[in-house]
C-alpha cells in the first residue's frame, strides 16, 4: 500500500516538472515561428512589391495540460502567454477569463504565465473553457484579436474500484455441474477509461475458493466444485475483489460479499430410522381410532421431501389402514375394524415409504423409498357383553292378554372370565311399560292387552349388563308388531249429506258410498252394504252393493215435496266379511231441495216458504231498494232545508213599520219590578199557539184597526204596548219574517225619570208636532202619536 502511494507522488511530481517545461518552450517556439514567418512577409513585399496578409499563428492556443489532485506548496504553472507584439517593455496586458479565471486559475498580466491555485479534481470537472486577449496597458486597446483555448486535467489513479450494488445475494442448486453460473458482479471506477489504465479492471476472488471461481473480465462467479450437497452446508459467503490498473501492482482494488445459498433437490430417499416399529392396541377400541405413528426421514425441503405411506404386505392389511399427516410427515396407522384379543393377539405389517415428487435428474441415485416392519399387539380389555344377534323383531297379536310372552333375546360375556348377564329394558324405550324381560332368561312379555290401531309397533331396547367386572353394558334394538285381529266395525268413509231435487225421476242414482275400517283389510275382503231392516220397506230410496266396497243409492218415487219433509235418514248396515265379522249401521242424511230445469239445485234451505205466497226473493230485494231510496231522498231533502238561508227584507213603498230606537241607559232600580218582561216580546204568538205564515206576503193592504190606541194622556206604556202587539200579530201585510219592536221601558217610580221619547206624550212640552203631518205617509204614525196632545186640548 504504502509502496503504492510513493509511486503515485513520484509520478506527479515528474508530471508537474513536464507540464512545466512544455508550458516554458511552447511561447518560445510560438515568437520564434511569428518572426520567421515575418522576415519571410517582408521578403516577398520588397521582391513582389505588394503587402500580403497573413493570419498570425502565434497567437492561436489550443489547450494546455494540468495534473490533478497536485499538492505542491506553490500553485502549479499551467501555461504562458505570449504576443509577438509585446515587446517586453510592460505596456502589453494580459487577461483572462472564463471558467475558473480569478479563483482557480490566475495569470501574471505582465508576463502571461498562468498558474493554478487549487487543486483540482478530473472526476468532478475534467476541462475547463479560457479566453485569452492582449490589451495595451495605457489605452486597453486590444493588441490581440482573443483567443480560446481549453485546460484539461490530466486524470491520476486516484479512485479505487467500487461495486455500488453489494452486497450481493445468490442462488444455485445443489449438485449443479463445474462451471454454473451463479451470477455476475460489476464494479465502477470513477477515473478516466480513455487514459491509461487507471480504469481497467481485473476481478478475482478472495474468500469462496475452491467451490466458487470467478471470470477476472467478466466477474460472472461460477460454481467451482462438484457435487455439493445442501445437507452438508447450504450457505457460502464469498468475497469479490475488483482492482484497477489492470491489475499489476499499484492499482487500487474494492471488495464486495456475495451470500450464495444452495437450494434443494430431490438428491435423498427417504430412510426409516430403524427397521422395525412395535405397537399396541386395545380390542376395545373402535374403527377410525389411531393405533401409532412412524416416520421416514428425508433430508429434504419441500416437495422434495414429501414421503407417502402404504403396506405392502402383512397378516392385518384388512384390519388395518396407513395415512399420512400432511404437517408432521408422518405415517398414521389407525383401525379399519375392531380387533378381538380372544380371536388374534398380534399383526404383523409390512410398511413402505417413497418419494412423492422424483427429479429425473436424480433418479439412477434411487430408489427413492425405504421399508419397515411393524408388529401390532391386540391387549385384552373388559368388554361389555355382546348379544347373538345386532337386533330382533318378534309379532305378538292385539288384545293378547298381559303375560303373553313376545320372544327372548341372548348375550354372553365375551371375556375369558365369561360373568353372567342381567337383562333389563330402559325404561325411556318403552314409556308405558307394556314389556317385560326377565332379568336372567332374557324372555320379552307384555304386561297388558295392546291395541294395533293405537299403536302397531313398539321399539324398544334390551340392556344387558355384566355382572361382576365393571358392570359393563351393552343394548340391542328389539322391534315388536302388533298383529291385527278384526275388532273394529265399518263405517261410513264420510259423513256428508246427499242433496236430492223435488222433481227428481225414480231409478235415478244420486249417490255412491263407500266405508273406512280401521282394521286391516285381508286379500279379496270387500264391505258388504244393505239397508237397515227397519228401513227395507221404505218407499223411497233403494240400495244395490257393487261387491267392491261401495253402494250406490238410487231414487224409487216420483217427486218430493220439502213441504211436506225436507230430509230423509236412511239406515245402511256395513258388514266387514272379516273372522269374526264385524257389522254397523250408518246413518245416511238426505236433503230436498229445489232445482230448476236443468237440475242445477238453487235452495236447501225451507224458510221461503214462510213469505206470503207470490213474493219471491228477487221481489224483497226491490222492495229493499226501493225503501232505501226513498229515505235517501227524504235525508237529503232535509239537509238542504237546514241549508237554505232566510230571504232578505223586502221594503216596498207601503210598507211602514216603527222604528223604536233603544238606548242602553239606568234602570229603574229597586222598584223596577214591573218592568215588562222583554222574553215574551221574542215570541209573541207562541204563548197563543198561533204561529202566522211567514213565508208569502199578502196581496192585500188593510187599514190600522181603530180603537187600538191608547188614550193620549194615558201613562200606562203596558197598555201601549200590548195594543202594538195585537196590531202586529193581526197585521196583513206583516213581511214573511218576525218583526220584533222592543220598547226601552224601564218601570215605573224611576228617581231619576226615563229617557224614553215615548214619555214626551204624556209630558207637557212646547213643541209642535204637527208638521210631520206634511213627511208623507212613512211618518203619519209619528204625527199620530206625538199630535194626539193637540186633539186632545182641541177637544177638551
């Protein structure tokens, strides 16, 4: 390391001394080239006699050359510039610009040499773009036309290889052949390609030998060793190195890790840790029950290392069955029946594992299975006792009488001990009890008569248990029919009524009956019908037996009448023809009813003949209507009588009527108790009885009855006003509507006197009424009333 690191220094310091001399002679060579080529200008002006122009060269500059990453003390000398027509006399300037100028590059203005200030890096800028110009010192003239050039860094070996990716992760499987490619790896090296070799990389490997190599060109790592087996070692960290220069030394190098797993093949059978497997099992145990586990190793993953089961011979492969656990890969041996330790002891089983899943690559390695023995021992148990038979049916016959014996079951205990047996039935089989079992012969009996049309089966249980041991038990089923025996009379199948017209003709069949027994009907037994012998002389209906089971009733009289009877019963004797025969006598209900033309029955019922006669349904029913009408129309002329409103007065030119006014003043106070009473001035015809016509208006006019009025000095308004209601009442040309004249009358002995105008008659007043003589006829009643003072002092 260190040995490279001195090699590097040596190689920019003998960089930064080349720079420097070509930067030194490159102006020189530069003026010596512009001279020459202006003594050759001048010769040929003198000889020609003519100026030719020529572009001057000397001050044309393409690119200089700076080392990076120099750290000298002083600034490194890029360059110089140099115009032919600077004569040294410091009045030519020299400037500078563009990228860098002023901070990384700087120039003598005087002499034009260029130095670098800072220490630059090729991989962050690799040129830089000046522009360079000679100017005249006192006037700032250009003396130059300006000039570009370029300043590139020469690049160094100064970034080490990186792989910018790592670490890296791989995969390749197991057993693979010399030369698999497991993947590829590729470092960067930030320095220049183009220049030296301060970029070329070689690739080798450091740590994974000998099962991995590595192409130095390509760094594409490939398998190494043959024949490795993930079982033995399934990880393998490897180290990639990457160094420049080619490789020689000096170059700088970088490292990365690459994890590479072996992945599984089929490559192992599967292997039965030892070659026999011994197992037990109790004789009580019931199918489906597992009896052991073995299992074969495979070292495996996966489907790789899938093992199936199966017996491949052996004495218990019926008794027996192998599957297996799909989590555990394991192999289940369970019963396929129960096994008997008095009858067999022991099985031996032949027991195959293999490979599900094969890899033909593999397959001449094989075979992929293994083998074992497995020896199973049957262990005694105590087992209940067992009956001769899975179950029992036995018949007995209805109305057998209790004690009848039914049938007898049997158990025995299986064990070598061979205890005796006690028999019982549970009670929740036979609720009623109608069974027994003797407890020691196992013999079924009834305990009462049983009915087949009740119940005509029974199913019960009969336990049998150990006595002594542990008292095991076991049940069977017992299934008992009830014979039939013929103890039930026929009987009508239904129950309805037969509807027969009044103009039915005689012969005509109206109905077909048939019958129900609740007993069981043997091959060929039918019922037998027949009319009741009470009933075998009636006239009216007939019965003929179709020796099927059924009757048919017929018509043999012309007409009935449901006046006279309305119904009919007809006796009918049902025989079963069965050992003993069994008869009854049903009842068969006719109707008569009334039918029309077509024999279509339009009435059962006899209540319409009650009506008067010639008053059929279809009359009530208008009646009905009729009645429902008219109190519809009364209703709604009601209501529209209630609605009508009262006409308005009619005021015509003679018709004139007084006008009271009323004032709401004092009463009389407490002497005002002969007041008269206002309520019968409401309605003043109703204490007569008499109510007028209010609703015409008479043609005629009569003249004011004479003699009705009251004397003019009189002070009686009572008088006064009883006269005004006789007049009203008897009145005419009265309006077709109340006219009601309330009188502000309010007794008499008032102290403080009535304000009535009314009073003015009988009071003495200057004033002169007679000029309402002249208003017309609308006032003449006025000036009647208030001139009767005058005519009365003119009579007196």
């Amino acid at each position: 390391m260190w040995e490279g690191l001195g090699l590097q220094v040596f190689l920019m310091c003998l960089g930064a001394v080349l720079c420097s001399a070509v930067a030194a002679s490159a102006p020189l060579e530069h003026s010596h080239r512009h001279r020459l080529s202006l003594h050759r200008h001048r010769e040929r002006t003198g000889k020609e006699g003519q100026v030719l122009h020529r572009s001057k060269r000397g001050w044309v500059w393409n690119q200089f050359f700076v080392i990076e990453e120099y750290t000298g003390p002083d600034p490194v000398l890029v360059g110089r510039l140099h115009s032919d027509v600077d004569a040294g006399d410091g009045n030519c300037k020299y400037i500078l610009s563009g990228e860098g100028a002023g901070t990384i590059f700087v120039i003598d203005d005087k002499t034009g040499n260029i130095h670098a200030t800072k220490t630059l890096d090729r991989e962050e800028q690799a040129q830089y773009t000046l522009t360079a110009q000679a100017v005249d010192r006192a006037t700032n003239k250009p003396l130059e036309p300006p000039s570009e050039f370029i300043v590139k860094v020469q690049d160094i070996n100064d970034n080490p290889p990186e792989f910018l990716h790592g670490p890296y992760y791989a995969r390749v499987p197991e057993m693979s052949n010399v030369g698999t490619s497991v993947m590829q790896v590729t470092a960067t090296d930030a320095d220049d390609p183009t220049y030296g070799n301060s970029a070329r990389l070689v690739y080798s490997i450091l740590q994974g030998q000998p099962y991995f190599s590595v192409e130095p060109q390509t760094g594409i790592i490939r398998t190494a060793l043959p024949n490795m087996d993930r079982e033995a070692r399934q990880e393998y960290d490897v180290v990639i190195q990457a160094k420049d220069m080619g490789g020689h030394m000096g170059g700088l190098s970088g490292t990365t890790e690459v994890k590479i797993t072996l992945t599984d093949v089929n490559d192992n059978p599967p292997k039965f840790p030892q070659s026999v497997y011994a197992m037990s099992v109790s004789e009580d145990k019931v199918s489906g029950e597992e009896v052991g586990r073995l299992k074969a190793k495979d070292p495996d993953l996966g489907e790789n290392g899938l093992v199936s089961y199966r017996f491949i011979e052996g004495d218990g492969m019926t008794v027996f069955e192998i599957t297996t656990d799909t989590d555990t890969r394991e192999g289940v041996i369970k019963l396929r029946k129960p096994v008997d330790f008095e009858t067999k002891r022991a099985y031996t089983l032949r027991v195959e594992a293999s490979n599900t899943h094969l890899d033909p690559r593999f397959i001449a390695w094989g075979p992929y299975k293994d083998t074992a023995t497995v020896k199973v021992m049957v262990e005694d148990a105590d087992e209940p006792p067992a009956f001769m038979a899975t179950s029992y049916s036995y018949e007995v016959e209805e109305n057998a009488p209790d004690g009848t014996v039914v049938g007898r079951v049997h158990a025995k205990d299986t064990d070598v001990a061979n205890n005796p047996v006690r028999y019982m039935i549970p009670r929740y089989t036979d609720v009623e009890q109608f069974f027994s079992v003797g407890p020691e012969d196992g013999i079924i009996k009834t305990t009462r008569p049983l009915d087949r049309e009740t119940l005509p089966w029974h199913n019960i249980s009969v336990s049998a248990t150990e006595i002594g041991g542990h008292h095991q038990d076991t049940k069977v089923r017992v299934n008992i029919k009830v014979k039939d025996v013929n103890d039930n009379a026929p009987e009508f199948a239904t129950q309805n009524e037969i509807l027969v017209c009044e103009n039915v003709s005689p012969g005509k069949l109206i109905e077909t009956v048939s019958a129900v027994d609740k007993d069981e009907m043997v091959h060929r037994q039918y019922f037998h019908f027949s009319i009741a012998p009470e009933a075998v002389n009636n006239q009216n209906f007939s019965l003929k037996d179709n020796r099927d089971s059924t009757a048919s009733i017929y018509v043999t009289r012309r007409g009935f009448s449901r006046m006279t009877q309305d119904v009919y019963f007809l006796p009918i004797e049902i025989n079963d023809n069965g050992i003993p025969p069994m008869s009854s006598t049903n009842t068969l209900t006719i109707r008569v009813c009334s039918c029309d033309s077509k024999d279509t029955i339009l009435s059962c019922n006899v209540e319409p003949y009650i009506l008067p006669a010639g008053l059929s349904t279809g009359a009530l029913i208008a009646i009905l209507a009729c009645i429902v009408i008219l109190l519809a129309i009364v209703v709604l002329f009601v209501a529209l009588r209630r609605q009508k409103k009262e006409p308005l007065i009619v005021f015509e030119e003679e018709d004139i009527r007084e006008n009271i006014i009323t004032y709401d003043d004092e009463g009389g106070g407490e002497e005002d108790t002969e007041a008269f009473d206002i309520a019968t001035l409401q309605n003043p015809d109703g204490a007569n009885g008499f109510l007028p016509r209010k609703d015409i208006k008479p043609e005629l006019q009569y003249p004011m009855r004479p003699g009705g009025r009251p004397v003019a000095n009189s002070v009686d308004v009572d008088d006064f006003i009883k006269t005004r209601i006789n007049d009203a009442d008897n009145d005419p040309t009265a309006p077709p509507y109340d006219s009601i004249q309330i009188y502000g009358y309010e007794g008499r002995g008032s102290i403080a006197g009535s304000l009535s105008s009314l009073e003015s008659v009988t009071t003495d007043s200057d004033l002169d009424y007679d000029y309402l003589q002249s208003w017309g006829p609308r006032f003449k009643k006025l000036a009647d009333l208030y001139g009767t003072k005058d005519s009365a002092d003119d009579n007196s």
